[in-house]
C-alpha cells in the first residue's frame, strides 16, 4: 500500500489527501463491480440448498403419511368396525373406523358442500382415501334406501334420455338437440350448424367429419344418434349464381368459383355436370361433393 502511494504521487502529483480520496473511489468501485456477483452466487447457493431441503421435507411427509395410513388400516380390527352410513356420520364415527383425522375432516367438508354418497364406489373417489381401507370398510357402508332408489331412478331417466334422443333428424337438429350429444358444448353445436347450413344441408353422414375441430371420438357418438329424415338440400343454381355466391359454399374456394363464372361467361350455361368437369380445376372430387347441391336449367 506504502509503493502504490508513493507511485501515485510521484506519477500523478497528488497530494496526501488525494491520494487517500483516490483509493477510496477505487475501492467502491471494486465493491460496485464484484458485489453483484457474490450476490448472484450466494443466493444460488442458498436457493439450492432450500431447495434440497424442501425435496427432502416432501419426501418424510409422504412416507410419514404412508405410514400413518398404514398403521391405521391395520388397527381397524372387526371388533372396532360397525355399519355406517357415510353421509351422516360424524366426525368421531369416521375416526373410531380408523380413518385418518385429516381424511375425516375432508369427508365432513364434502357433504357440507352438498356432496352425498349414493354408492358404496363413492367413497373411494375421495381424494387420499386408501383402497386397503376402503375395501375393509366396503361390506359396512350401509346407504339409505331412499339415496339406492333415487340412484336408480336417475339412471332409468338416463336410460330414457338416451332412448329419447337415439334418433333424430341431423338436418333439423337445433343446437339444443346437439348438446345433449356427450363431447358436443356451445360452440362445437354452433359449428355444425353454421356448416351444415353453409352447405346446404347434409345429404350424408359421412360429412360429419368434415366439421372442422369435431373430434373423432365425439363425431362417432353423434352418428349413433343422427339420421337423416329430411334430405331435401337447398341448390346452388350453376348458371345464375355469382361469384360470391359460389365462394360461400364449404366445397368452392375463390378460384374455382371464379373460374366457373368466367368459363360460364365464355360458353354458356351449364347443361350437366359433364360441362362442368371440362373446367380444368374442377376435378372428379369436387364433382362427387358437388353433385346433390348444384341446379342445371
């Protein structure tokens, strides 16, 4: 330190106290520049280490858990079990079976939201709820005959339901109909509609699956329900319509309804379909797709 102020006052002419103000300037600087660093580096490391002991934390209290659960499967003798209904019982209740009191807890919370157990299945579907426990407890849950009565009549008006709308006419279908359709909501039921109307009407299921973003397994519950009943389709009159006309139907893009009208315009009407396959871009595709929706004079 003695050599560097000596070398700064024979270099530079300063004097002591400047010297002294010049080492303390460069000192901070030092500080400014390599603070941030040690900074960076400590709390990574402390972060790290955070983050091992957490991951060891998470993995006591699984096997804590675990274990807790265990030892209160095996201490639910027959001696202790008794028949229960699961949707009146008491905390107590659930705690002298064996059941754990953070499980017992969150049962309690179910039904006082409204949650009612109508099958003996239904308590397994708690979350957390060990199976060994539950199949210890199965053959006691005892459920009212009015909740097995209930259960099964819903599932006869869901039988009927689905007689009822086994068949209906897929060309008439308003969205309300669709909806009933497991997998079909709001937006896919307004989608089948806008295209089916777009197009003029289905003239065959199979045309489904041209719905864009109706999944196939959905589409395959709807073609157990749909039929067609009313094949009567609304026809695009070749010779007299024009380009917009042409354009808004699903099987027409902008070009090939543009090159009809021209082609219209250079020959003539169209008299077949026949006329209509001398156009170029009209492959035989289109012509398949096209056939039921196109009027010749």
């Amino acid at each position: 330190m003695k050599r560097l102020k000596q070398y700064l006052r024979s270099y530079f002419a300063f004097s002591q106290k400047e010297i002294n103000g010049f080492l303390v300037l460069m000192g901070l600087m030092l500080m400014l520049l390599v603070g941030p660093l040690i900074l960076k580096y400590t709390v990574k490391t402390e972060t790290s280490i955070s983050s091992r002991d957490q991951r060891l934390l998470d993995s006591m209290s699984a096997k804590l858990n675990a274990s807790f659960l265990s030892k209160s499967s095996l201490h639910t003798s027959k001696d202790t079990l008794f028949y229960f209904d699961p949707n009146t019982l008491d905390k107590q209740g659930w705690l002298n079976l064996g059941v754990p009191e953070f499980l017992a807890d969150r049962i309690k919370k179910y039904c006082s939201k409204g949650g009612q157990f109508r099958q003996q299945g239904d308590l397994a579907k708690i979350y957390g709820f060990p199976e060994p426990l539950f199949l210890k407890l199965k053959p006691y849950i005892k459920l009212p005959k009015s909740a097995q009565k209930k259960l099964m009549k819903e599932k006869l008006m869901y039988a009927s339901h689905k007689k009822k709308r086994s068949t209906f006419d897929i060309n008439t279908a308003d969205t309300l109909q669709l909806k009933k359709i497991r997998g079909i909501g709001t937006k896919l039921s307004a989608r089948i509609v806008k295209f089916r109307d777009k197009l003029g009407g289905f003239h065959n299921l199979e045309q489904l699956k041209e719905v864009y973003g109706l999944p196939p397994e959905t589409c395959e519950e709807l073609l157990k329900y749909a039929r067609l009943e009313s094949k009567t389709l609304t026809q695009i009159a070749i010779n007299t319509a024009d380009l917009n006309t042409l354009k808004a139907h699903p099987y027409i893009n902008y070009k090939l309804a543009k090159v009809i009208v021209n082609y219209r315009q250079q020959h003539g009407p169209y008299h077949s379909l026949e006329d209509l396959q001398k156009i170029e871009l009209f492959s035989e595709q289109d012509a398949q797709k096209l056939q039921a929706y196109l009027q010749f004079d």
